[in-house]
C-alpha cells in the first residue's frame, strides 16, 4: 500500500514551458487535492476533485488546469510556468469530504521554474 | 472564506520541555481542525484532530484545546523530544466542506 505517491520529485523549467505533474492514489479515495506550499504561507488549495471526472477551484488557481480521468490519479498542469509558481506541490487525498476526515498527503514535488 | 492565523511562527525549547502553538479562526461555522506535523522533505500528516463538540482531545503526549467562543484552538506538546522538530500547521473546515484552511506553519525546534 503505497498510500499517495507524486511524480516527478524535482523539476526545473524555464519561463513560459509546460509540465503534468501527476499524483496517484492506491487507497480508493474519492477526494482528492493539489496544494501549493510557500515559505510563511502555509499550504494553499489550488484545485480539487470530489470523484472521477470532477475538478473545482480552490483558493489560488490561476494559472493551473487539472484532470481526474481516473479515480486514482489527479493531474496539474502548467501549461507557460512562471516564475511566481516556484514553489512545493502537494497532493493529498481523502475517503469522504474533507470535513472530518482525514487528508493524506504525499511527499511533494519541488518545482524551480526560471 | 476562512482565516486561519496560526503563532508563533517559530519556537525553540528545551528537550522536555512543552511546546505550545495557537490559532484562530474567522468562520463561526467551522467544525473541524485538525493538526498536519511536516518534517524535513516529507508530507505533512496528521498528528491529532478535534471536533466542535469536544474542548479538548488527548492523544499520549500531544493534546488540543478547543474554544469556540473565543475561535480559538492549540496544541500542546509535553515532555519534548528532538523527533518533535518539524512543521507544525493548524487548519480549519466545515461540514460538508471539502476543503481546510491552513496555517502559515509553525518551525518547532527541540534542543538537547
């Protein structure tokens, strides 16, 4: 049981290119979430999804587009990274809502754009 | 949409010694806060989480307290050991509501 995995773990582009990263989960959760994590900001809601071929926006997210063919896995792409998305993606996912129960997060992808 | 302010934004202690972080929330209608530990290139994961219908929740050497008149919750850490650095992030949620709101974070170091 893997729990929630994210690839790649490092990546640095240049201004202006694209990128998927992808995150896959193997505990059959229906929720699942991309955040972005910045020094003194804490962890930011970029999108979400509450079940296969479902996406929402969350707090921040221009910018970014996301994808949930499969239960399982969550896409964000980048589709002309910028500088200001320099930053720490996680994804987390969850059985139910995210009221009351409990996000599990996977170890991150640092992301360096130039 | 919810405002969690979290502090201290960093705290050193003495191994055994307790650790106490605080924060607040802005939205009356939040029911659920939970509390994520980070360590060094990891994940955050939760550690602890409490309910609205509950003041206080204990889990070995951990525990929180929950005031919602005032919209406000901590967490205490007793007997500190250096495994205790890391990230701490308080969040908040509603029912119903798929998403938490976080922290900023607060860099708990536990010295020797």
């Amino acid at each position: 049981n893997a729990g929630v995995t994210q690839t790649p773990k490092f990546r640095v582009l240049k201004t202006g290119q694209s990128m998927t990263l992808l995150c896959a989960q193997d505990m059959n959760h229906e929720y699942m979430y991309w955040y972005r994590q910045d020094p003194g900001m804490g962890l930011r809601l970029i999108h979400y999804s509450v079940g296969e071929g479902t996406t929402a926006k969350g707090e921040v997210p221009d910018g970014y587009n996301v994808s949930r063919l499969k239960k399982q896995n969550f896409l964000l792409g980048l589709e002309s990274a910028a500088p200001s998305q320099t930053s720490v993606y996680f994804c987390a996912s969850s059985y139910a809502s995210g009221s009351f129960d409990t996000q599990y997060f996977g170890p991150g992808t640092r992301l360096t754009v130039l | 949409g919810e405002n969690v302010e979290q502090h201290p934004s960093t705290l050193s202690v003495q191994e055994g010694d307790s650790a106490v972080i605080k924060c607040t929330y802005s939205d009356s209608a939040s029911n659920y806060f939970p509390w994520y530990k980070q360590e060094l290139g990891k994940g955050p994961q939760l550690i602890i989480d409490i309910r609205s219908n509950v003041g206080e929740k204990k889990d070995q050497r951990i525990a929180v307290t929950l005031n919602k008149t005032a919209k406000h919750f901590s967490l205490h850490i007793t007997e500190t050991q250096p495994e205790d650095s890391a990230v701490y992030f308080c969040a908040a949620s509603r029912r119903n509501d798929y998403k938490l709101s976080f922290g900023a974070g607060t860099t708990v170091t536990v010295r020797a």
